[in-house]
C-alpha cells in the first residue's frame, strides 16, 4: 500500500536537524573510534602546519642571505672577445686563429651617472644606488690577505638592501662620520686577529698603502665573502683606486617587482651597451633549491593528510557494517537513499571539522614553541631562533585539505549505505 514519507509535510531545516542529530548520536556511540578517526586528522593538520611554517621559514631565511644583500640588477663592463676578429675582415682566405684574447676595456661604467639618474625616474625602480670595486691586500703586520673592498653610498646601502643587519659589532654609520673608516668582514677581522677600533693597513694593485680604523665588522653568512670583502665609503674607494668621482664600477638596482628584473635588464643591455645581470640568472641554482624543498614538504605533509582519509574511510565502513539494522529501520520509516547518504557524509565532515579545528591549535602552538627555541650558530650571528613562517594561508590549505579529504572519505561509504535494500536487512534479521 501507499505509505506517506514523514518528511513530505515537514520543513526542510526539521529534516537537517533531524539527519544532523542522527549522525551525532552515531558518532557518540563509537566514542573510541571517533576520536582516533579526529586524531587521525589532528596530525595530519598539525603536522602540515608545523612542517610548511619552519620549512619555509627557513627557505625564507636561505633566501634572505642571498637575496636581501643581491641587487636585482647589477649593471658593469665586462671584457669579452670582439664578435668580429680584424683577420675576418681579410679577404675570402682561409684564416686559422689560436688564442684570442679579449680586447682590454676599462672596469668603468662610461657615463654611470646619467645613467643611475634615468633609471631612478622609473615607476617600476625602488632605488639605485652605485659601487666602486678594487682588489687589494690587507696587511696586519707581515701577514698579507687578498681581498675586495666595496666602496658604497651607506644609507642607500641600508635602505635598499638591509645592510645594518649584517653588523656584527660596531656600527655602519662610522663610514658616514670618517672617511677612513672601514667595514671588515668576520672572517678578515679572525684571520688578522682585529677588532672595532683597531687599525689596517689595505695596499692597491700599485702598492700604495691607506691606512684605516675599524669602524665595524659585518657577517653575512657567507664564508667566501665575510672572508674577503669589506666595505668603505664610495669617496675612500675612489681615492684608494686614484681616479675620480665620476668613477663607478658597479650600479646596484633594486625593484619593487623582482618579477620584473629579466625583462628591464634586456632593455637596459640595449640602450645603454653595457652588461646588466638579473638576480633570476645570478641565483638560477639556489631558486632550484628553494623550489624542490617547498615541493618535498607539501608531499610530506599531503601523504599526512591522505593517510588521516583512509583511516577516516575505515571507520565509516565499519559503522556502516554495525549499523546495517539502523540504516534499514530509517529507510523503512520513509528515509530516503540520499539522507542514509547526508548522514555518514556529515560525520565525515564533522570529524574532519573537529580535527582540523584541533590540529590548528596544535599546530599554532608548536610553531610559537619553535619559533623560541634558541638557534645560535657563528654562519648567521644576527639570527637568535629558529625562523618560523606564519602565513595565513598554511592554516587555510590545511583545514581546507582535511575537510576534502574526510568528505571523499565519507562520500565512498555513503554511497554503498544509500544502496542498502531494507527488505533484505530485516528478513535476514
């Protein structure tokens, strides 16, 4: 006979309330078996949050070391053999030429400083700033050190490439105040056993001496550069090398979109005839590193979250097995398939919802414990802790993750209840 679905006179928010409360008292009849099914999910999203903050926290600090202190252009004169050889220029004859040596060119920027005030009326430039190179020794008595002094304009130094963050002892504005002041690298000052105050004695290539205070001392991690390099201002520089102050080897470029550094350095070869490096080409290899690490902690962190989906899986399919007299009772008061099939997906989804919201706050709470823990080593002195990265969209991916995961968890068995023949439950009953 015709028999009335209860729900066809009720309204629609009884009947989720009604599907909601069902699903609840499942869940709190298998206490034991929901909560490992939340823990699975608790791990999975705490562990994905703790491992893509530290790991990018320190993708972000082995970036900084390289990129904060790169420009993304750098513009200079660069020796190289003239495409056309004067012997090509002889005739049809055959010519066999060994060992061409490039044509000898100055290490000048001719005309830097139209240049330097062009490229700062740009939109897409945040700064300019210029350098003068030279090689020279460092003398402390008998003891002779190959090195590269940097004369640099100090305040744009600091405020384009964070350079007051690599002094280590002293202070960077002691190359405003004295000329002859000098910034040593870490590993210079340890070779020649020096320190802040002391004085220096650097000789050029024509073996004239200056002699220089120790105004500070600078590491930046890097032990090919703190082990060579040190810093003066731009004028000591010029006078150290004998030429004038029209005289600049390098000019630094820093952009307000790194993206944009490849295509603007195409176009400042081209105008100016000079050789202009963008930082994507400088530091090809360290980006590679920095993808394939960011790569290998969403697969670990993915596996975590899948493995928490299987588990919620199981658990489903076994409620579905000891609830089969359940199902086939709610079916044969007027439940519908699709509401046997809203049930187990709403549990589902409420685990992974309780999970995601518990893995958060563990995840949260450890990243804060890391973010404390003392990390002290001599490569990166002005670092304190370990880093920590807490991007918003970490903790977003993750519940997002585990809400997906436990809805396709719960949607395969949801679909096999939504199937049940209640006839054939109670008559085997």
């Amino acid at each position: 006979g015709y028999r009335r679905p209860p729900f066809k006179t009720s309204s629609m928010i009884q009947r989720i309330s009604l599907i909601i409360s069902i699903s609840r008292t499942h869940l709190l009849s298998k206490t034991k078996q929901t909560v490992v099914a939340a823990l699975g999910v608790t791990f999975g999203v705490s562990m994905f949050i703790i491992m893509m903050s530290f790991m990018t926290g320190l993708n972000d600090l082995l970036d900084g070391l390289i990129l904060n202190r790169t420009p993304h252009i750098q513009i200079f004169n660069k020796s190289e053999p003239s495409a056309i050889q004067p012997i090509d220029r002889w005739g049809n004859s055959y010519n066999l030429v060994y060992s061409v040596r490039p044509k000898p060119i100055l290490e000048r920027i001719h005309d830097a400083l139209p240049i330097m005030q062009q490229l700062k009326e740009m939109d897409k430039v945040k700064g300019v700033t210029p350098q003068v190179t030279c090689k020279i020794f460092y003398k402390a008595g008998s003891t002779n050190l190959n090195g590269l002094l940097n004369g640099v304009v100090v305040d744009e130094e600091i405020r384009l490439f964070n350079f007051k963050d690599y002094i280590v002892d002293g202070e960077v504005q002691s190359l405003v105040r004295n000329k002859n002041s000098i910034l040593l690298g870490a590993g210079i000052a340890k070779n020649l056993s020096l320190k802040v105050g002391d004085k220096i004695q650097v000789m050029n290539t024509d073996g004239t001496l200056f002699n220089l205070t120790i105004g500070g001392i600078f590491q930046s991690g890097l032990a090919e550069v703190d082990d060579v390099q040190s810093y003066v201002n731009i004028q000591m520089a010029q006078q150290i090398l004998g030429v004038g102050s029209s005289y600049i080897s390098r000019i630094h470029v820093k952009l307000n979109d790194l993206e944009e550094a490849a295509g603007l350095s195409k176009t400042i070869e081209n105008i100016y005839a000079v050789r202009a490096l963008d930082i994507k080409t400088a530091n090809a290899q360290f980006e590679t590193g920095t993808s394939i690490r960011n790569i290998i902690s969403y697969a670990v962190s993915i596996s975590l979250m899948i493995v928490a989906g299987f588990g919620i899986y199981n658990i489903l399919n076994m409620f579905i097995y000891e609830k089969m007299n359940d199902i086939a009772i709610l079916k044969a008061t007027g439940f519908t398939g699709i509401d046997v099939m809203y049930i187990f997906i709403f549990q589902a989804v409420l685990i992974g919802l309780i999970g995601g919201v518990l893995g958060i706050l563990i995840g949260y709470g450890v990243s804060v414990i890391i973010d404390n823990l003392p990390f002290v080593t001599e490569a990166l002195p002005t670092i304190k802790t370990f880093p920590v990265n807490y991007k918003l969209s970490f903790y977003i991916s993750a519940v997002s993750f585990s809400l997906g995961a436990t809805f396709l968890a719960g949607y395969l068995p949801a679909r096999k209840a939504k199937k049940i023949d209640p006839v054939e439950i109670i008559r085997g009953r």
